[in-house]
C-alpha cells in the first residue's frame, strides 16, 4: 500500500468525524460513523488480515456521511427503508469515488470500491463476501444488544435469521466467538436452529 491509502482513509475519517451524532465508546465520544468505520477496521484486520487494499477501502467508507440522508425522509415502512438502503450505497459510492479520485487512485480502483458499496456479486466476489461477513459481525458484536431493548424477541430472531443468511461459513464460525450476554447468545441460537 502506498501513500494514496493513507490519504483516502485520512480523508473517508475527516468527513466521518463530522458526524452529529455522537456515541459513547469506553468512555470516549466519538462521531458515530468514524467509530462504525474504525470497528468495522479493526474487525476486518482480525477476520481477514490479508485482505486487498480494496477491501480496505470500501471497509473505512462504507457508511461515508451516512448522516447526511436520514432515514426519517422516507416513508416509515418496507419500501421506505429498501428505498433508503438503495439511494445510501449509490451515496457511499459517489461519495467514496470523489475522495478516491482526488488522492490518485485510478478508475479500475474506483470502479471496485464503488462494486463492494453496492453489494455487487455478493456471494461470487470474495471480497464482496468478507464485506458482508464484517458488517454482519459488528452488527452483532456492537449493535445486537441495542436492538434487544426496542424489539420483541420474534423481531430479534428474524433480524438474526437474515443477517445469519448473509454471512459465510467462515462468518458465522467467527460469530459464535463472539462474546455477548446469555440472552442474546440464547437468541442467536434460536435463530439459527
């Protein structure tokens, strides 16, 4: 990796940082989606400490300004929400590509950050895949339980089904490392039969 990485992560993390929204994490606040960006960093490193440079990328920038369309601008229901998703990861990517671009990287670098933004060949494209699987374990690590104190325990077991379904083998033998209260381990049990 070359001086262009560390410029575009540098750059994905200055626009995270403006987040609004904060989290506290160990006692630290952070803007919400510079941390999300940072665990899903550090998830990958422990998943797939191989991965490609790529990989890297569209990791640190997969919620880019995420703020910036708030999901109470569209309708409060499925479509709603499948609308939103779908008009987020054509954000991410432009959002992405711009950085990308202004730091040097060419188009074929480009062209497959924006493909992994966009969920392209998800379960053909083995980085598409390892994507999919560290989103899905930081969703389960880090926001499972917050999930746990606003839905029904048959919501939680549908949310965990359709992640599950997302993920790889190698996916959900990481998953079943992670270490979560008795509850949602139960939870995540019964989801997956």
């Amino acid at each position: 990796m070359d001086n262009k990485f560390d410029k575009a992560i540098s750059l994905f993390d200055k626009a995270n940082l403006k987040d609004p929204n904060i989290e506290l994490w160990e006692g630290k606040e952070y803007s919400k989606e510079l941390l999300y960006s940072m665990r899903l960093t550090d998830t990958l490193s422990s998943f797939s400490p191989n991965a490609s440079e790529t990989l890297k990328l569209a990791i640190r920038c997969q919620h880019i300004c995420r703020w910036e369309i708030p999901r109470d601008t569209y309708e409060m229901n499925r479509v709603g929400y499948l609308s939103w998703r779908k008009d987020l990861k054509l954000f991410h990517a432009d959002k992405s590509a711009e950085i990308l671009k202004e730091v040097g990287y060419d188009e074929g670098v480009i062209s497959d950050v924006s493909s992994l933004l966009l969920k392209k060949n998800l379960k053909r494209n083995k980085d598409a895949q390892t994507l999919e699987d560290v989103v899905c374990l930081v969703f389960l690590k880090f926001s499972l339980s917050k999930f746990s104190e606003k839905y029904s325990e048959e919501k939680l077991i549908d949310i965990i089904t359709k992640t599950w379904a997302k993920m790889s083998e190698d996916g959900h033998n990481k998953a079943l490392e992670i270490k979560l209260d008795d509850k949602l381990t139960s939870l995540i049990y019964k989801a997956i039969g």
